[in-house]
C-alpha cells in the first residue's frame, strides 16, 4: 500500500496515494469530496457533456482502499455529491455499491456546502467528528489545532525530469491536514492561492498523490 507517512496531533497517518488518509490504530479511512454524480449534475444544468462513469470509478477506487487497508470506520468528509439531487439520480447499481461498501463498517458523513449529506443511505449525518484530538470537518477553521478538513481540492506541481508534474495533494502542517478531491471529476486548486497560503503554516508540506507519494515544501 503506497503511502507517505506522518505523525499528527499525536495520531500516526498515512497519506495515500489514491488520495485517502489512513489512520491504522483507529481503523479509520477519510476521503473527501467524492462529487458522485458531477456528469449528471453538469448535464442537468446545460453544462459540458462528460462520460457519466465517474461515481462508477469512484466507488471503484474506494472499494480498493477499503479492501487493502480493512477499513472498519470511513469518513467521507464532505461534498460526498455534487449537489442534492446528484444523490437522488445515482443508478440503482450505484446504491447498491454503496451499501456494499457500508455494510459492516460505521459509516460517517461529514455535511459539505454542496450537500448537507445523503440522509437516505444509511450512516451517520453529522456536521463535524472527533476522536482521540483530531476534529474531522469540512472547511477549515480560523487557527484550529488537529483538524482534518478538505474543500479546497489543493493540487501541487513536482519537477521532474524537464517537465512539470501537477497532481491532487495533501497539505500538511502542525496544525491542519487539508485533504485533497478524491472524486474522479474534481478539479484543484493550486497550493501557492492566496487561499491555501493563508490557511497553512510556513513549514507545510504538499504530499502528491499518485502510484508514489511525494512530499516537497509547499510552494508559496
């Protein structure tokens, strides 16, 4: 299993490189911002026309993490949808997924600002958790300490060998873990926005996803 691993607020973690956090002591999976159903979303409002295979490989991906890893708690930290009525249009074969990834395992839905969590597919609803110090949430908050907190979709550029390698990323401080987009079809936002720079410390690091995590300063 690929991954970078880090000790946060006491907890030792593993960032992998399919773009999930691992916290083995706990059992504990955390993905964020899945945005099952963007196809059908964008279709729905007359936007781009995209393949609408992405909650497919999506479910696929988490399937695969939960497998290696024996995942006996997941979190999905928020914007599990890409609107309300993404969850309502999945396929009955995509359901159907979803209770077979759930069964046997506590299931936690974070509320994210593009769903307040699918109220009718079992697990818990909740606006934020917490377990052992660290606080799970959607969007970061002011100067809190031990949070984990996706939202921003931050991505990171490597390079390497001439040329620039841009992927989805972890960014890590003392102080907050930002999570990056594991759905299929989200974008990112570039480490060194105004955003990102205001919310992590001067000693942060950006940890690539990808079949080999790399970690590097996060760029400014």
């Amino acid at each position: 299993m690929n991954g970078y691993d880090f000790t946060f607020a006491g907890a030792r973690l593993t960032a992998l490189g399919s773009g999930a956090l691992w916290w083995h002591e706990a059992g504990l999976l955390c993905v964020s911002d899945l945005h099952l159903g963007k196809s059908e979303r964008m279709a729905r409002r007359g936007g781009a026309t995209l393949p609408p295979y992405e909650t497919r490989d999506t479910l696929t991906r988490l399937a695969a993490d939960l497998e290696a890893t024996t995942a006996q708690t997941v979190i999905c930290l928020g914007d599990s949808f890409d609107d309300p009525w993404a969850a309502q249009a999945l396929t009955d074969e995509d359901r159907a997924r979803i209770t077979v990834l759930q069964a046997g395992r506590r299931w936690l839905w974070i509320e994210g600002n593009h769903d307040p969590g699918p109220i009718e597919m079992g697990g818990t609803h909740l606006s934020e958790f917490q377990q052992f110090g660290l606080t799970f949430r959607h969007i970061a908050q002011g100067e809190a300490a031990g949070e984990i907190s996706g939202h921003y979709h931050p991505k990171a550029t490597l390079r390497s060998r001439g040329r620039n390698i841009t992927r989805a990323a972890f960014l890590i401080d003392s102080r907050r873990v930002i999570m990056p987009a594991y759905g299929t079809y989200t974008g990112g936002l570039a480490c060194d926005d105004q955003a990102l720079c205001g919310l992590m410390g001067p000693q942060a690091l950006a940890v690539l996803t990808g079949p080999a995590p790399v970690a590097l300063p996060m760029s400014r």
